[in-house]
C-alpha cells in the first residue's frame, strides 16, 4: 500500500512580523533571500514513501500560488509558534480546494487545539508516527491525530533530509541536524518537553552522509548545526568531530560550521579544539542573565560556575564567534538588571546578542507555573500578527509579571538603547576580533570555497556601507582597524557587519514598540492584559 503514488506539497509558513532571527535585510545584502531552510520539513520528506511526487514551497520566499494547491493530493505542513497564523492560513487556503492538510512540527506538538481545523495532526518527532499517518491516509481515512512517544525515537534511523528540494542560492545557510535533546533543566525552555533531557545522537556516519550529500549537490559555505546544545551529550559530540575533521580535510574544507552550545563548553578546552579543527566557527549561548540568583531559580546552574566574560573570552581563543541569547523579565530580578546586563556585553566584548522579554510559551515548566499562579495572559498559546505576533523581542511578558511591568520595559528598552548604539555595537566587533585567535581552518581562505567568499566579500563591502548610512563611518573605521589588528578575523567582522544591517533598525523598531507598551501600562482598555 506504501507504494501508491500521490503527489504532496510541503509548504513551508511564513514567519509573521520582524523578529530578531528573520534578517531580511542582510539576507538581501548577501544575496540570499531568507536565513535558512525549513529542515524539518524536507526531513518528512525523506520519510514519505519514495513513489510520491514531492514539492516544496517556502512561504518566506515564495507565494503559494492555487495552482500548487490545483497539483496536490495531499499538503504538508506546520513550524513553530511563530508561524501559527501562516500554518492556519495555509490550511483554509487548501480547505477552499478541498484538499486534506497534514500539520506537524513544535508548535502543534505543544499546542494541538490550535490546529483542530487540519485533518491530520502528526504530534511529537515524525520518525515515529510517519508511517502510520501514511497508512492512514492512503487507506482513505478523511483525519486523525497520530502522536509519537516521547522521547522514543531513534535518530540513528532518520534519513537523510531532502537537500535536493531546495535552491541553496536562496538562504544563507543550510541545517543539519546530529542530536536532539538537552541534559538542562531551564524553566522557561520548551526543548526538554518536545525532546527529552537526554540527548539522542546521530552516528558518525549518518552525519558524514548528510554533509556528503550536501557536497555533491554542489553546496559550498555555512552549515549550521541546528542542535538545541550541540554539546549535550559530549562523548557522542566528540567521537563525531574527529572523523568530521578528517572528511573536511579530504574535501577541502568545503563547509564552515555554527551551532547552539551552553556556556559549559568554554570549561572544556580539549572540545573546544576538536570544534576549531573542524572549521567550527561560530556558536549560539544563552547568557540569559548576568544575576547568579536569576540564573539559579530558573535552572540555568550551568551560567554559574565561573565569571561569564571569562568564559567567552575562553571560547574566543578557541577562535569562535560567540553569539548570545538575553532575557529580562525573570521573576527574581532585583531592580535595575538594565546596567548589569549591559556592562556584561560590553565587558564580553558580544556583538550580536538577542535580548528578548521573557516569553512563557506554550509547553514549558514556567507556563505550568504562571497558569497555577494565575498569572498567565489569555492567548499565551497564539500567534496573533495583527498584535506584534509571538516575538519575544516585541511580545513578551504574557504573563503579570512580579516586579512591575513598567519596570521590567523601562529596563529592557535600556538595554536594547544601549547595544544597538552604533559607537558600542562596532567597538565590540573589534574588541571580539581582536580576542580572536584564528590559527585553525576557519580563519583561512580554502580553494573549495574560495570563489564563493571573495565573492561575498564584494558583496557586503559593495552593499553594506550603503545600507548604514547614519553608521558608515564606523564600518569603515571598525573593519581597517580589525584587518591591522587580526587580518584572519576579516569573515566574522564581516558577517557581525552585515548583521548590522538588519539589528540596527529592528532596536529602533522594538524601543517604538516598547515606548508604546510603556505608555499603555495600567490601562485598563488593553483587552491583551487578561489572565486564564
């Protein structure tokens, strides 16, 4: 029965509203069009029968036009909160061509009332389940809801993904992912209820397969290891990296690599070289917060065991670029964590750091917490576009917080003042470069790649002066001086750069949004303020 053939389109949602992640601006300056591809999406792919005639539309780069729809039997989709009012409007579009629509993915996992208008609901990891939807749905059943076990399925059995779907001309980069889980216990993190706190990891083989498969479609630059904490499970990471290391020499270095880490991976020199051999060069960590107290209330011990700046100063002379994660709006904040916070970003010399609100989403100890402390707003769960979408830049605190909530905004609009200022955001790229230590594979210039960064390197000095107009002299300034002081940092200078383009004027859109959010607080007319 699996080899019946029928045509499925996999659409990828739109992401709604600006956010942090979504740099359209530099994505353009780059020549791409959006930061990266749905992976999880073209990783069903892989598990649907192989008879069936696949396509694939993102909605960030494409219109999903009626005569996609015309050509389906079967449509496929779902994302994150972030893309819930897209998913619902896929599903009524293909509703209105009688077509049955599969959702899947995070956000139905966490919040499956949301999507009772889809006939089928895939819960949960989609190596479990897939098959059985397929079953199901070829047997002529009209829905069903199909829900994996938790933390059950067995990664070293997922294909892999469907690279060959994808024009990689049109992201930045391209996912991989090798483990899925986190050994952490943070509160406001919804990781550990979708994956589990231990991390299950892909062979040595099935990564190289992957990143092969890559190479010989033509793929050449930025891999990002999607992980949640590459690091999680450190014995499975670092019995991988040496073979990686040992391919990447044999092709080339045709890749660079980034990923998410915590802040424990600057205690372990011994990984943190076996990355920088393997042309790792960049990571995500989530800071969080300077205040040990915060830290430890809300489970993120792990920020605790040492000065945080010293620790990134650690991971810089690894020679990785260091982006990191920032949250106000804990509840065991003590007054003002504005100057702290950025005094740390300052002190850590961190160009590119995502401060956000405290966002209680959908499944997550601290939203079990707040709804049995009556603190949680009505419509935690909801993606609304129309209200500033789920951005936790623009839409957190959906919950009364325990300090006061004009405090907690005054605060934050501090902070995003204060790092998105031109003067400070271009001193810490060069005071990130000069902490550089780029000896390895990642601060040179490889023949397999060669073509594709001189050709990015005219690109962003063409256009990024150009799109800085109130900060072009400190590009110009900032880059001589980080190419005199460490010529082998010229790459992350340049993406920090780049990055400019687009963080620069979404901290001018989120300080008017949270003047507004100000001025609102206390008025009783703001229907969003309503408590379950």
């Amino acid at each position: 029965m699996l080899d019946q053939c029928r045509k499925a389109l996999l659409v990828y949602p739109r992401f709604s509203g600006s956010s942090f992640w979504n740099y359209r601006e530099t994505c353009e300056v780059i020549g791409a069009k959006h930061p990266a591809p749905p992976l999880g999406l073209i990783t069903v792919a892989a598990l649907l029968p192989a008879s069936w005639d696949l396509r694939l539309v993102d909605r960030n780069i494409d219109d999903l036009s009626a005569a996609d729809v015309a050509w389906a039997d079967v449509i496929l989709t779902g994302g994150m909160l972030p893309q819930q009012a897209d998913t619902l409007a896929i599903v009524e579009l293909a509703h209105g061509q009688a077509k049955p629509v599969v959702v899947g993915g995070p956000d139905v996992t966490s919040s499956p009332d949301r999507y009772a208008s889809a006939d089928f609901r895939v819960l949960g990891e989609a190596e479990g389940v897939i098959d059985d939807f397929v079953l199901a749905y070829l047997a002529g059943h009209p829905n069903g809801l199909f829900e994996s076990p938790k933390f059950q399925v067995d990664v070293t059995r997922s294909p892999i993904p469907r690279f060959d779907l994808l024009n990689f001309n049109h992201y930045v980069q391209i996912g991989v992912q090798f483990s899925r889980g986190c050994p952490f216990t943070c509160e406001f993190c919804d990781i550990i209820e979708l994956y589990g706190r231990k991390p299950r990891a892909k062979t040595t083989a099935q990564m190289l397969a992957e990143l092969e498969r890559l190479y010989q479609l033509g793929y050449r630059g930025h891999v990002d290891f999607v992980d949640d904490n590459l690091i999680g499970n450190k014995k499975a990471v670092k019995n991988v990296l040496p073979a990686l290391r040992e391919w990447q020499e044999r092709k080339g270095f045709p890749f660079e690599f980034s990923t998410e880490a915590s802040l424990n991976l600057a205690d372990d020199t011994e990984l943190l070289g076996m990355m920088k051999a393997a042309a790792f060069f960049a990571v995500f960590i989530g800071i969080e917060t300077p205040d040990t107290a915060t830290l430890m209330a809300t489970g993120k011990k792990q920020n605790t065991r040492g000065p945080i700046a010293d620790s990134i100063a650690r991971i810089y002379q690894a020679g990785l670029f260091v982006l990191a994660g920032f949250i106000v709006g804990f509840d065991d904040e003590h007054g003002d964590i504005s100057e702290p916070m950025i005094r740390l970003i300052e002190e850590a010399a961190i160009p590119v750091c995502m401060v956000g609100l405290l966002y209680a989403l959908p499944n997550t100890q601290l939203t079990r917490r707040l709804q049995q402390e009556g603190r949680l707003f009505r419509g935690h769960d909801v993606d609304a576009p129309s209200e500033g979408s789920a951005d936790q830049c623009t839409s957190g605190l959906n919950f009364v917080t325990r300090r006061p909530r004009k405090e907690v905004l005054s605060d934050y609009r501090r902070v995003i003042a204060a790092v998105y200022r031109p003067d400070r955001y271009f001193g810490r790229v060069e005071r990130m470069a000069r902490a550089l230590k780029l000896d390895g594979p990642s601060g040179s210039l490889h023949l397999a790649t060669l073509g594709k960064d001189l050709r990015q390197f005219a690109r962003l000095l063409w256009h990024v002066p150009g799109h800085l107009p109130g900060a072009r002299r400190y590009f110009w300034v900032t880059l001589f001086r980080c190419v005199f002081a460490n010529p082998r940092s010229i790459k992350p200078v340049l993406k920090a750069l780049a990055l400019y383009v687009h963080l620069g004027v979404f901290a001018q859109v989120v300080e008017r949004e949270i003047t507004r959010q100000i001025s609102t607080v206390g008025d009783p007319s703001n229907s969003d303020l309503v408590m379950i």
